[in-house]
C-alpha cells in the first residue's frame, strides 16, 4: 500500500471504531437493548479484513495490521456480543413482592441494599436470571445472559488463537504481586469496614458474600459527605485544574431502568448512571480520566495503558487528603478516614482484577464450562475473602482490559508519586501539572521507560491504609 491507501485505511479503521464506542455506549446507556454491531462492521469491510491485515503486517505496518485484526476477531466475534447484549437487556430479576425488575437495576440495588437477608435474596435472584430461569428464554431463544458471555468469550479465544495472538503471562505475574503486596492492607480495611456495617455481626463477618463486599465498599454512612452536588462541583474543579484539555470530555448521565450502574468510557465520553455516594466519586473520576486520553487521539493511535493510568491517577485524587478536604470541606483528621474508604473500594476493584486476570488468561487456553466458573469462584474467594458467584466468570473473561486495569493501576501510581514529588501534595492545582499531563496527552503514549511495578503500587496504596 502506498503513503495515501494506508491513510484511507487508517480513516477506515477509525471510522469503525468510533461507530462500534456509539454502539456500544448506547447499549450502556439503556437506549439501544439490541446493538447493531454486524452492521458497523459492513459499512467498514476493509477495516476487519484478514487479508488486508496481512499485507500491513508484510509491508512494516504492524500496528495498523494488529487494528485490523482485532477489527477481524471483533467481526466474527460481532453476533456473540449482539447476543450477550441482547440478553443481559432483556434479563429480569424477580424481586417479590414487588414483582421483577430489569438486571442493571437488580446490580444497582444490590449495593444498596442494608438489609442483608433481602440482599442475599436479591443476590440469588440476580444470579438466577444470569443463568435464566427454567423455561423462560430470552429474545435470541437461548437461556440467560451467562451462556451468551462464555459462548463468546470461547470463540474469542479461538480466533485470537488462530490469528496467532498469544497470552500476556507476565501480565498475570505482576497481578499476583499486586495481590500479595496488598493482602495486609485489604484484609484490615475489609474487616474496618465489615466492623461498621449494620447487618455484619461476627457471625456474618465469618461467612461474607459478595453482595455483602459490594454493600460494605459503598460505606452509605459517608453519603452525607460525598453528596451529588459535591461531586458536580469537584468533576468542574478538575476540569478547571487541568485546563482546555479536560473540557473535551463529555458526560452523559443516564437514568434508563436499562442504564448500566457506574460510570463507563466510551471514547471521549462517559456513560454514567449514579450508583449513589462515595462510588460514583471513585468511578466517574476513573472513567473520566479513561475519556480524557482517548479525546486527544484518533481510535487508531489511542493506547489503553495510558487511558487507564490517567484513570488510576484522576481517581486516585480520592486518596488525597488535601483534595478531599478542600472538596467535602471535612477537617484533614476526617479526610483521612473518608480516603481509606476510598482505598476500599478501589481495592476491591484491584484485587478482583488481578485474581481474575489469571482466571481469564487460563481461559484464553482453553479453560471452559463448569472448570472455568469453578477456578473464577475459588480465585476470587481468595482475593477478596468472601464467597463469590461463578456464574460471573464469563465477565470477567477477557484478559486484555484486566491486563489494562493491572498495568494501568501501576502506572497511574507511579505518575501520582511523581506529581507528588515534582509539584508538591497538591499537585492537582499546580499549573506545572496541567502542562506535564497536556504533554501526555499530545503524545499519546506514557514515558518510555522501565514498565512500572505492580508491587510497588500495592505497597504505596498500603500506606494510605496505614497513615494515621
């Protein structure tokens, strides 16, 4: 390909993947319960063909070839994930005696559930319409959205397999280290919060779900502190701190009974549907910065590690005490109780990710069916100490973004330590900060330098645990 085909493919491929982020975001958003994936993909048929990506891959093109073929195993792959949206959609939650309602709304109210004999309840009905109850089907005629994942999560295995994409080993070394680094410091906060939860006597303590972990991670007794209007006003802050840069990003709130809970990035912009205190704080700043690095950079050239480093760092603001004083406008002896909340639930959502990344990985080797909801259930059970469902196995089964959430964890540490260092504690207001993260993002790329280690970020999240 000359100089001039090769930036009609590059168009091409973007194209694709800006309509796929519109899809998809729909879908997130509620608006859309049946995404027309297959149709993005045939109005950009050179953007996923293999032969193309095999002509880049001969000419030295091989970063766009690898674009395409992801676009290739995303286009076979296209029917599966129309599937699994579909389903999960359609999916209700029996819930008497106020009837059913829909899956996303189940998982928002599961966290906010105090009585723990209802959310066990409702923690088993969830369970229940993944799998899909007896005799009832779904549009696509098959039962429940669990098998729809796993059946797409073992295709993709197998294309990725044949297009000679190979397991990310190292990445799994490093999620363990993750969790040894932090085991200390994630067994005494979990047991903190567990002490200070209605419902979560000695005996409870001693048999914790996972619907108890999530309900526990909200800390609802902070949703005086961390109050929606609070949160509008810090998102504008950082916006202001960090300049033109940050106004690029877009946040959409949705409300749909539909709506995904939490905060999702989708290109330059977020999906959010408020989960409620101190979650939507951690979560929307981590999107938030996940939009901020794609809105400087066309699809093609966006890299998912600086995306979600500037995640790990924007939500990492909720570590700061300085931050969270000057925010919530609490005393600084406050802040330091409210930040190792914070640390909690930012924790749990490390340790699943590095406990499921080995799980996912075994999988991207063939690992299937009931062993693979087994080897999910007892890997997460160790990371977190409490009971977990192996029907969510098929979530977790992509490798790529939990290698992402791993590495990026690291690396956002890294990068806050150093701010830290080069621009003082509050290196959020500092103007030196805004120029260094507007470098960043012209470049697209993190520093070239020694990949950042994932046991030195447990261990600098462990002292904000242990700072008194």
């Amino acid at each position: 390909m000359d100089d001039e085909q090769i930036q009609t493919l590059t168009r091409k491929v973007d194209a694709l993947a800006d309509a796929l982020a519109g899809e998809r975001g729909r879908h997130l958003a509620g608006i859309e319960p049946e995404p027309a994936l297959l149709a993005c993909f045939a109005a950009s048929p050179e953007a996923c063909d293999p032969e193309v990506a095999a002509g880049l891959k001969g000419g030295g093109q091989l970063a766009l070839s690898e674009r395409v073929t992801e676009g290739w195993i995303g286009r076979q792959l296209a029917p599966l994930e129309e599937a699994w949206r579909a389903a999960e959609s359609s999916a209700r939650v029996g819930r008497s005696p106020e009837g059913s309602i829909p899956l996303a709304t189940a998982e928002l109210e599961l966290t906010r559930q105090p009585d723990r004999t209802r959310r066990l309840a409702l923690a088993a009905a969830v369970v229940e319409a993944l799998e899909g109850p007896r005799g009832q089907r779904d549009p696509r005629g098959q039962h429940g959205p669990a098998r729809h994942r796993e059946a797409h999560a073992e295709a993709r295995a197998r294309l990725r397999a044949e297009a000679g994409l190979v397991p990310d080993w190292g990445a799994v070394v490093e999620g363990d280290q993750l969790l040894g680094a932090t085991d200390d410091a994630w067994r005494a906060l979990r047991d903190h919060a567990a002490s200070r939860t209605p419902g979560l006597d000695g005996a409870a303590r001693s048999d914790l779900r996972r619907a108890d972990l999530l309900h526990l991670a909200a800390h609802a007794p902070l949703d005086g502190h961390f109050r929606p209007s609070a949160l509008e006003a810090a998102v504008r802050a950082v916006v202001a701190d960090l300049g033109p840069a940050a106004a690029r990003v877009r946040v959409d709130e949705a409300a749909r009974p539909a709506a995904w809970p939490g905060a999702h990035a989708c290109g330059g912009r977020v999906i959010f549907r408020a989960r409620g205190g101190l979650a939507d704080w951690v979560d929307l700043l981590d999107a938030f910065g996940r939009s901020l690095a794609a809105a400087h950079q066309p699809p093609h050239a966006r890299d998912p590690l600086l995306a979600a480093a500037l995640g790990a760092l924007l939500s990492g603001l909720t570590l700061e005490r300085r931050w969270l004083t000057a925010r919530l406008e609490v005393s600084r002896r406050d802040s330091a109780d409210l930040a190792r909340a914070a640390l909690t639930r930012r924790l749990l959502s490390a340790r699943c990710a590095a406990a499921a990344l080995r799980v996912a990985t075994e999988a991207s080797r063939g690992l299937s069916g009931q062993a693979w909801r087994e080897a999910h259930r007892e890997a997460l059970g160790a990371a977190t100490g409490a009971a977990w469902d192996g029907v969510r196995a098929s979530r977790d089964g992509d490798a790529a973004p939990l290698v992402t959430a791993v590495r990026g964890l690291a690396e956002g540490e890294r990068l806050r330590a150093a701010l830290r260092e080069r621009f003082d504690e509050d290196w959020w207001r500092n103007p030196r900060t805004r120029e260094h993260l507007a470098a960043l993002l012209a470049g697209g790329r993190l520093p070239e330098t020694q990949p950042a280690s994932a046991r030195e970020a447990g261990e600098r999240l462990s002292k904000v645990a242990e700072a008194p």
